[in-house]
C-alpha cells in the first residue's frame, strides 16, 4: 500500500511539474506576444509623426527621425531612406537625394524577386518580415525623383533617368501581357499596372528642347506625352511647338516650374473580407507551399489600404511685377496611382493574410499532433490560447514611401532674358490663395531654366531651387 501510495504521489508531482513548465512557458509566450502587439510602433505610426514634421516645414526633425543609423538593422531600412531622400531634396541637397535614391533603387532592383524561403518566412509572420521592396508606383517614382534631384544639381543624367521611367513601365506592361495571356503561369502575387505614364518623355523633352541637334528626340518626347496622357493641359501645345523646331523667340528663354502639389496618399489598417477571387489565389498559395485546405468559412483579415489625404491645393500660379504668368498643371497623379495599384492588388494581399492565418493554425494543429495533446487536455488548452496570440500578432504591412506628393505638376514659360523675380502662389481648392513665395531666376537667352518646390499644403516646405542650364 506505501508503494502505490508512493508511485501515485510521484506520478502527480510529475504531472504537476509537466504542468507548471507548461504553464511558465505559455505565459512567456503570451507575455511576449503581448509585448510586440502593444509595444512596438507601427509603420504607419512612425510615418505619421514624420509627415506632421515635413508639412510643418521642421525639415531638421524630420531629417533626424530619418538618420540612417536608427533605422539600418530595421526592415523598414529601406522605405525610410526614400523618405530622407525627399527631405534632402526639399532642403536643396539634391546631389545627397541623387545618391540616396540610387543605393535604394539597386536594392529594389534585387528584392523584386523574392525567394520562396522568404515568402515562407512570412507565412508564419506576416509581410512586415520582409524586406521592403516597393511598390511598383514607387519603384516608378524612385526613377522620377532620380531625374529631379540630378535635374537641380547637374542634369547629365536626366535623359537617362527618364529612359529608366519609360523602360520600368515597358517592363510591368509586358508582365501585364503575360498575365493576361498565361494567367496560371504568372507569380500568384504579383497585378501590374497597365498604363503608361508620360512624366519620363516630358522630363527628357524639357531637357533636350533647347538643343536644335535633338529636335528629332524632342518631337517624339512630345508625341509620347500626347499619346499616353492626353488629358495633360498643354500636350497638344508643347507638340505643336516641338514640330516647329523653335525653342524660344530671340532675347528669350524658356522657364520650367515643376511643382510637387498636395499631402501624398499613405497606407493604414483596414479589415477586409475574403473574396472568392481572394479564396481561389489563396488555395493556389496553400498548394505551392504544403497540405493545407480552406476552411468553409475564413474570417475578414487585416490588409494595408492606401489612403488620399483630404487636398487642400489645387496648382501654383506663376506671376511676375506686371500679374498672372499661368498655373501649373499636372503630369502625374501620384496618389491615383498608388490607389489604383492597391485596388489591383487587394485580392492578392487578402489572399496572403488568409494563407498566413491557416498556415499558422496548421503549425499548430501539427504540434499539437507531435505532443499527442489527447492525453493532456491543459496542454490542448494552452495550446489552443498560445495558437490564438501568434495569430493576432499578424498586422498589416502599412509600410510606404510616405513623403510623395499628392500630384507632380509642371509649368512652361517663355520669359524675356535678364533677372526676373517669379511670385509662386498655391492656389487652394475653396478658391483662397496660400503664401506666396518669391524666386530669383536669371532666364537667359536660347537656354532653360528650372524651378522646383515642395507645396504639400498652403505654403512651400524647404528651398524653393533654380537651375539654369547653359
């Protein structure tokens, strides 16, 4: 009887033991689970703290919420520095901004195609995991912003950049064909935008315009900007005028205002439904990965939404000392674009967050097979609580290039040579003007001049720059 009293006192101490490690490494878990959903900011968070410094025009702060050194081991590394890269150009370093955009443009360039490790690695996380590797709207403005910050320090290397704009598109316009032709062959994440952007031929025309050598490039620049965005202001006048030849009447030059127009559109949380659309690309994902099968019924999942701020500004009108010179006009909506990518895209991004969410509840059900959970109820339970905190840790990846503009908008005006003083004036939506801003230019005779500025609401942010090519 002491025996089996024994054995049995022995048995319950071991289970108990059992019990409690369990218990200590579950609340550990959970503990930790808890810290990095209520701890850690958010993307999203932080970009809204830097956009409130940028349109405040607190260029400083929001240069050191940017320094490299605080965000180099981070996976957002990337995102923030095309963010800095925009600070540096508004605060008239665009050589800095050049060199900025190149290194992020390379490293793009390599994350495009990403390894299916990788994507495995985020199955059992979420996308935030990942190395950042733009969307395709970004890695388009990258190459924008690469002809703007080269055009206000050298210019060399803008018609090169704006080839590079025109190429990448051809590059996603040809995988859209592809799509669209072999629809089960293409990645299963991947819905490129179909329609050709004009801002590369108007940048490389403006450039080139006052060479007679490279007239010939210069029309079919113009024809491009007619042709692909044919509802841009002053397409069929600029065609008209490269068809002639002429760049400037004698005693005359040409002045360029490129404006950067508006709050830029940004990423936040929404909670979607899965589509069936969204349930057929996830299947395909669960095939590609394992045995995993779709319950008949999946919960709404957490998915970025690109978001348009509320505007403010409609264009910037240009005057002189004797009144109204005319107003810019846009050649890239930014905003548009970024929302007309998301809205392609949403059915593959709600099918990744369904793959992850089962895939994780697979892992579960797996350990709990391996630990032969049947025996132990408690376990089972633990189990069952650590499995529901590993799935709310999964949040949308609000990751973007937050300090875009909300339009691009340009200006050409033939002047008189010699010193002129140009009065910028954003023009809001109500009608009400915003702070005007003053700007030398020395326009000079057969040659071109640019003016670039930063307007995200009813003033200029940074130095408003001047290039005079000669």
């Amino acid at each position: 009887m002491t025996y089996v009293t024994c054995n049995h006192s022995l048995k319950m101490c071991h289970r108990k033991r059992t019990w409690e490690r369990y218990a200590h490494t579950t609340k550990l878990c959970l503990l930790f689970v808890l810290i990095i959903v209520s701890g850690c900011a958010t993307h999203a968070d932080k970009a809204t703290a830097l956009r409130s410094s940028f349109y405040s025009g607190n260029i400083s702060a929001a240069l050191a919420q940017t320094d490299p050194a605080k965000n180099k081991k981070d996976h957002d590394a990337d995102v923030v520095s095309l963010d800095r890269a925009i600070l540096q150009l508004t605060a008239g370093k665009p050589a800095e901004a050049e060199q900025t955009l190149r290194v992020v443009r390379d490293r793009f360039d390599k994350l495009e195609q990403r390894s299916y490790a990788d994507k495995a690695k985020a199955l059992l996380t979420d996308d935030r995991q990942l190395n950042y590797a733009g969307e395709e709207y970004e890695r388009i403005l990258i190459r924008v912003m690469l002809a703007l910050s080269n055009l206000m320090h050298s210019g060399g290397d803008v018609p090169a950049y704006a080839l590079q704009i025109t190429s990448k598109q051809q590059e996603f316009l040809q995988a859209s064909k592809q799509v669209k032709e072999n629809p089960n062959q293409q990645p299963i994440d991947y819905t490129p935008l179909t329609k050709q952007l004009a801002i590369g031929s108007y940048l490389r025309a403006a450039v080139l315009e006052s060479s007679p050598l490279d007239y010939d490039d210069v029309s079919r620049c113009r024809v491009q900007v007619a042709n692909w965005q044919p509802d841009f202001r002053d397409a069929k006048i600029d065609l008209a005028r490269a068809e002639t030849g002429r760049h400037s009447s004698p005693g005359h030059g040409v002045v360029y205002v490129i404006s950067l127009v508006g709050e830029g559109p940004y990423k936040e949380e929404a909670i979607e439904a899965p589509t069936t659309v969204a349930l057929l690309i996830a299947d395909r994902i669960l095939s590609a990965i394992g045995k995993y099968e779709l319950p008949p019924n999946v919960a709404p999942v957490r998915v970025p939404r690109v978001v348009r701020p509320h505007q403010t500004l409609d264009s910037i009108e240009v005057s002189d000392g004797q009144g109204p010179l005319g107003s810019t006009a846009t050649i890239m909506h930014v905003s548009n674009l970024a929302i007309e990518q998301n809205r392609l895209e949403k059915d593959q991004i709600i099918a990744r967050a369904v793959a992850r969410r089962i895939a994780k509840k697979g892992a579960v059900y797996a350990m709990k097979d391996g630990l032969n959970v049947e025996r132990s109820p408690e376990l089972d339970l633990l189990l069952t609580i650590a499995g529901v905190a590993w799935e709310a840790t999964e949040r949308a990846d609000t990751r973007c290039w937050s300090l875009l503009p909300d339009r691009i908008q340009v200006l050409r005006l033939e002047l008189p040579a010699g010193p002129q003083v140009l009065k910028l004036t954003p023009k809001k939506l109500s009608g009400i003007n915003g702070v005007p801003v003053a700007v030398d230019v020395n326009v000079e005779n057969g040659r071109t001049s640019f003016v670039l500025g930063s307007f995200p609401t009813d003033r200029a942010v940074g130095e408003v720059q001047v290039k005079t090519y000669h």
